[in-house]
C-alpha cells in the first residue's frame, strides 16, 4: 500500500489539550515551524520543549508528528513569510524522516555506526537508526534499525530531542544529487546485554559497521555532527538545529 507522507510541526499551550500546527516546509527547523504555524494563526508563541513524536497512519497517508509545548509571548506575530518557489530546472527535492539512538551499555560504553562508501558522510561515524518506514511509529523503527545495523536489542528510555539538516546536492545510492531535508527524532536507548556488534542488514546498506566506544575515545573519532549533538544535548528539552 502506498500512503502519501508528510512531517508536521504541532504546538501544545502550556495548560492546555489544544494542538494547532501542520506541514514544515523544506528545509525549515522543526521548532521555528511551529512559531510560524501559529503566527499564520494570529497568535505569538515560544517553543519550550519537544513533548512527542509519533506518526499517525491512515489507509491513504502517514503523517510524522512532532508535538512541541509552546507559551504564548506578547507582541504581533506579523504576517507569516511565504517559501520562496522551486527555481526552473532545480534538483530534485526530498523529505526524510528518521529516527536515531544514542545508544549506551551498563558499561557507560557508546553504540556508533560507521557510513559506508556510496553515502553521504562514508567513513563517519553515525548514530544506529534511519528512515521510518510507512506505517511505522519512530520508537519502532529505531529498534528496528538498532538490531538491523548492530545486532543489538535495546530499550527507549528517553526522547532525547528532535533535529534537521538540509542537504543540498547531497548524492546517495539513487546516483544524482536530490536536495535533502532529513527531520530526525532522537532517543535515548539503553542495551541491558550488549554483545558484539554485528551489521545484519542487507549487503550494499548504508551501514559498513559498528562498534562500542568508551567515553575516552569518542574525542578522536570522526563523527557525524548528530553524534555531536546527542552526546551534548541536554535531554527531553531540545529542540534542535
């Protein structure tokens, strides 16, 4: 079944049930979507925290949304800034929603993967995680990933933030650039009974291995800028990037 995807920005007042949101355009912060999304209504707000990510999945759509709690700041909203249109014979655009771990062992030791060649960053060292798959909710996919990419069981303990990053140009395994925009939600995960890491996923995957790191080598390592953001990040507050 094909189902048409969208990734979406919502708002919780503080003190209140009410969510209003919608589409964040290409290449936009999850968190500055929302304050637009709600100066489109009339209304001046501040992000304060990531609350929940989840999709919600019809017979026709999946629809990946990031749930901020936000207050209302005085002053006039303004008038909402219209997305400047495609220019002729631009690159091909994607959107891509994901959902990575930062994953750790008792041992305080940390679960990285390495990008293999024919990726954008091969050769760095990356979060376990990736692509939600269409009727998947995000938790799911990354446990789903985590065993895929390192063989490794883990648990959820904690919604760490949520991120973005536009790539243009980036050129992947399609062979041609496409202009990329990835929204990528990230956990924190715990692995109760680590073992060696081992990728079981199909040859010719983004993933060329995965290995445990203790906290003292990590300095040294060439890693992806979301490595660098998980392993700095505050916890349930961030908003990200």
């Amino acid at each position: 079944m094909t189902r048409a995807r969208t990734i979406t920005a919502y708002g919780r007042v503080t003190g209140s049930e009410t969510e209003l949101g919608g589409p964040i355009r290409h290449g936009e912060n999850p968190a500055t979507a929302v304050v637009r999304l709600f100066a489109e209504a009339g209304r001046s707000v501040g992000v304060l925290a990531v609350l929940d990510v989840r999709a919600i999945v019809t017979a026709d759509a999946h629809e990946d949304r990031i749930l901020f709690e936000v207050v209302p700041v005085p002053g006039d909203p303004g008038p909402a800034a219209e997305p400047a249109p495609p220019a002729d014979g631009a690159m091909p655009r994607g959107q891509r929603f994901a959902a990575y771990g930062l994953a750790t062992d008792p041992d305080g030791r940390v679960l990285l993967t390495e990008i293999a060649p024919g990726y954008p960053g091969a050769g760095r060292w990356h979060l376990p995680g990736g692509g939600t798959d269409a009727g998947e909710q995000p938790a799911d996919a990354l446990i789903r990933e985590l065993y895929e990419e390192t063989g490794q069981v883990g648990e959820i303990t904690e919604l760490l933030g949520v991120t973005h990053r536009r790539s243009p140009g980036a050129i992947g395994p399609e062979g041609y650039p496409i202009d990329w925009h990835g929204v990528r939600a990230l956990y924190r995960v715990l692995v109760p009974v680590p073992s060696q890491p081992t990728v079981t996923e199909d040859a010719g995957g983004s993933t060329a291995a995965a290995a445990w790191f203790s906290p003292a080598e990590l300095p040294g390592l060439p890693t992806t800028e979301v490595v660098q953001w998980a392993l700095a990040a505050p916890g349930r507050s961030a908003t990200g990037v």
